[in-house]
C-alpha cells in the first residue's frame, strides 16, 4: 500500500485525513510520511487546505483507484 492509497481509503472511511492519520494506518514514521506526501502534492495528486488537512484531487483518486 503507498500513502496515495492510505490517504484515498481513510478519507473514505473517516470524511478526512491527515498526515498523522495516514503514519498511524502505515506504521511509519512522520519523516516519511512528510516526505511521500510532498510529493504527491508536487505531482497533482493530494492539496492540503489552510486547515492541514489532506484532500484528494481527481487526479488522485484515478490513480489511487487503480492501485
């Protein structure tokens, strides 16, 4: 499972996510959830709000469905 498809399966289950939602449902640390997440934002696939939660945008959740 990468943090595409944790962040598309708990914004399912929970309405929102969060970084620290997503460590807690992988086991890792919040260094390497900072990292991947970064670079799903770069890439189009997750925005953040003034709030700090996570959403994901059309592109993310395509993608995030064929995992």
């Amino acid at each position: 499972m990468d943090y595409l498809e944790a962040a598309y399966v708990l914004k399912l289950r929970r309405g929102y996510v969060r970084n620290a939602m997503i460590c807690r449902y992988m086991g890792y640390s919040q260094a390497s959830i900072s990292v991947g997440i970064k670079m799903l934002r770069e890439d189009g696939c997750l925005v953040r709000d003034s709030d700090g939660f996570l959403d994901i945008t059309e592109k993310g959740e395509t993608l995030a469905k064929k995992i």
